[in-house]
C-alpha cells in the first residue's frame, strides 16, 4: 500500500511518460491484462488510457486492471491512470518511506 508521499513521488515521475496501454471497445479482456503485467514487470510504472468506446469509466477499469495485476493505483484523471507495481528481482524504481 502506498502513502500520499510516494503516490506523490509516482505521479510526478509518471508525468513524463507515454501512455502504453489502451481499453478499447472490447473492455478488459485476458490480453490487456498480459500486457499491463508484461508493462509492469519490465518497467514498475505504466500509464494508461480508457477510450470513449469502452463502456468502463477510467476509475473502474483502474480498479479491475490493479486488482487483476496486483498493482497500485497511484492516480486516476480524466480518462488516464497510472499503476505501479514494484519488481522484487530487477527494482527500477525507489520510493522514500
């Protein structure tokens, strides 16, 4: 679980980032789920983005997304949110305490 100072260290490091997964028409499937963990394995922080065509708001598709990953949602805005998971075996990202 993250406390406000890391979700805050996150949310700024995250504002850089490119936006590598998108949830389409076809929701949450098990191939979306893949490569949120694939993301999240290789880089600790991902953003991500809900299109008008899906029928999920961007905070429920967080919630499924980090609940199916076991992920942290660090940020949710408009139609974007940011997961962060840490690698216990290759840790990219240090958070304060």
């Amino acid at each position: 679980m993250l406390n406000s100072r890391q979700r805050a260290q996150l949310r700024g490091m995250a504002n850089g980032y490119e936006t590598i997964l998108h949830i389409g028409k076809s929701d949450i499937g098990e191939e979306i789920i893949k490569q949120a963990d694939n993301a999240l394995k290789a880089r600790e922080l991902i953003k991500c983005c809900v299109l008008e065509t899906s029928s999920l708001s961007s905070r429920e598709a967080a919630d499924i997304v980090a609940a199916k990953t076991g992920a942290d949602v660090v940020q949710v805005i408009g139609s974007r949110f940011i997961l962060y998971r840490e690698n216990k075996d290759n840790k990219k990202i240090f958070l304060r305490r």
